[in-house]
C-alpha cells in the first residue's frame, strides 16, 4: 500500500510517499481501516520537525519510530477484531490515530473510531478529529455557556476555527484575534467583532472577557489575565516557546499561578475521546459545526500539504485525498460547505452548554 513515511526530522522535504507493507489482522479492539481522505494539523508540523526537541522522547530520538505519519482519517471499516461490537464491515468512520493515518490502510483502536457525519464527505469529515476535540474540550473546560463574553486568540486557525463555530452555537459572544486577510472567514464561524494583531493589541483594548482561549501564545500570562474578568478563565493551548521545551514552560507558570489569583488559569492537554467525536458529529449534523478546507492535495503530494500548513496562509483546514475523488469534485464540495458556513450565526441551531454532557456519556443520537 502507498504512505507518507518520514524518516528523519526536518522540513516537507523529508517526507515521502512510498510503497510500505499492509497492516497486520486487528488484534483484539481493533479495526482495519481504508482511508479514503485525511486532515492535516499543526501537531502533525512538530512531529515532522521533531519540535520542540522534548517530543522527541515520545516519537524517537533521531526519527520517528512510527514512520507513517498522520492522526486524522475517514473512511471505511474493511476488518474488525475480537471484542469489536460498536462497529461493522462497511462502516464509514472518522478517527483519531496514533499515528499511521496517512496511508491506504490504517490499523487502529476501535475506542477511537465513530461513524462519520452523514452530511459530510470524506474530505471534510478527516480534517475534523484532532482540531475539533481540541476546540471541545477547551471551550468544556473553560465552561462557556450562552452569554459568556469569549475571546479567542488564533480564531483562523484549525482549532481556532472550531471554537468560535462551537463558542457561537452555545450562545456566547465571540470575538476572534486573526489576519485582517482572514476577518471574513472568522466571522463566518460565529465571530461578532475581530480584531487584526497586526495592527491592534488585543491586551492593550478595554474589553474584558469571560473567557480567553489562547491558541498562538504571542502575548504574557499577566497581559491576558488583565482582559480576563475577575472571575474568568484562562485557557492555554500549545503556542510557541523555545525550540527545547516548547510551550511547557508557559503552560506550567500558568498551573503554578492559578490557585492565587480568583481567575482560572487553565492549561489544555487535548487527549484522543471517542465520546467527544460523537459529539462533533452531533454538532455537524446539526450544522453547527461546519469544517472549512482551504486546500485539498492528492495522496502524491502529501508533502505540499505539510509546507501549505506550515505557511500560515491557511483558512481552517488542510486536507489530504488518499482515494478516489478529483479537484472538480473537492472544489464542489469545499463550495457547498464554505456555503453553509457563511450563513449568519443567528440562523444555525443552539447547543447545550459546554460540560452539560456528564463524563463518558454519549449524545443518544450519535451512538455508533
């Protein structure tokens, strides 16, 4: 089967697409999986350049010791192990792997597969596991609710795009920090006001927030804190930091510093949920939750997608075909959804507040 295999660590250049071996039967929980499109994201760029230098603990100290690449994937279930009972032959289904997504054939854990949206179609559906969980689970933690005032720092991101679609649906009044390029975009999510970073200084304003979810780490703790109500809270996702430690050092200071001040500080750890997948399905099919793909690159040219990412021009998402489909195709496709998605907020359903769903449940309506 054809893959994007990687090798070493550096830029796009070290990634190819080769001829590797099928995957072995699934083993107990298991599925067998043929992927028919997949999402690229940032965390798929620091694995890439093994950045910051300490990940390389967990995925290998000189190369990766998955070589396959890639978390995001749909497609459809061709095998399944013992003690699979939540899915079938012939399934369609959104996943997030641990690694080997990018490949013809993926292998993985059946906790963490659910059947796709049924309004979406592959290339869409793949570029939602890992950006919308993350997106989840920080507006949870924050508790945003209908009214709170959010702010979300990288709003044009993957994540970023995300949260204010989903901050929106709960009822909050977003307000999204991004490009003046890229102000339409953010207010398509959901956004009511955006402020350009490139000219404005979202900690100097007046305004102050229920909730600040921060996604790019340009600005300090203490200057975040100060556009923070009294009692709001802080969520820190990722960011930059040194080329050692990454964003770690800033996420600790911020543990440290929560439990003396009113404010909660609150560093996101986004983990694999298959009950939060089911979520974003539910939120999907109800159209409030509304992926948009900026660029959809074929299996062969895996590598362009990574450097697009990475160049930061990007609207949403990135998506990688790795069968059937063509350009025509994902240009109807991406039209029809960016449609929907430029649809006033107001016109979309609601959703329950963030944390309403008690812990391991899952949504009746949505159960694979």
């Amino acid at each position: 089967m054809r893959a994007v295999v990687q090798n070493a660590y550096g830029g796009p250049e070290i990634l190819a697409v080769a001829e590797v071996p099928e995957p072995a039967p699934p083993g107990k929980g298991e599925v067998a999986i043929a992927v028919g499109a997949a999402g690229v994201h940032a965390g798929d760029v620091w694995i890439m350049r093994g950045e910051p230098l300490v990940i390389r603990a967990a995925f290998g100290r000189k190369r990766p010791r998955r070589p396959i690449v890639g978390r995001d994937i749909v497609g459809t279930v061709t095998a399944v192990g013992e003690g699979v009972t939540t899915l079938a032959l012939g399934d369609r289904v959104f996943a997030e792997s641990n690694q080997g997504g990018f490949a013809e054939t993926a292998l993985m854990d059946a906790a963490y597969v659910r059947r796709a949206p049924e309004n979406l179609d592959d290339v869409h559906a793949a570029v939602i596991p890992v950006s919308g969980t993350t997106a989840l689970q920080g507006l949870r933690l924050a508790g945003v609710g209908s009214g709170d005032r959010v702010l979300v720092i990288g709003a044009s991101g993957g994540v970023g795009t995300y949260a204010v679609q989903l901050a929106a649906a709960l009822g909050a009044e977003v307000t999204g920090v991004a490009s003046a390029a890229k102000a339409d975009h953010v207010r398509a999510a959901g956004a009511t006001c955006v402020i350009d970073y490139r000219t404005e200084d979202v900690t100097a304003g007046d305004a102050v927030y229920d909730v600040v979810f921060d996604l790019v780490a340009d600005h300090s703790i203490g200057a975040l804190c100060r556009i923070l109500a009294p009692r709001g809270t802080l969520v820190l996702s990722s960011g930059t930091g040194s080329r050692l430690l990454g964003p770690i050092p800033r996420l600790a200071a911020a543990a440290i510093r929560s439990p003396f001040t009113r404010q909660r500080l609150k560093p996101l750890a986004a983990r694999r949920n298959g009950d939060d997948l089911d979520e974003l399905r539910a939120h999907a099919e109800a159209g409030r939750l509304r992926p948009v793909v900026d660029e959809v690159f074929p299996l062969d040219r895996a590598p362009e997608a990574f450097a697009r990412l990475a160049s930061g021009t990007v609207r949403g998402k990135v998506a990688i075909r790795v069968r059937g489909g063509d350009e025509a195709t994902d240009a109807a496709a991406r039209a029809a959804v960016d449609r929907a998605a430029a649809e006033p907020a107001a016109d979309r359903g609601r959703a329950e507040p963030a944390g309403a769903r008690p812990a391991g449940a899952q949504p009746s309506s949505t159960a694979p």
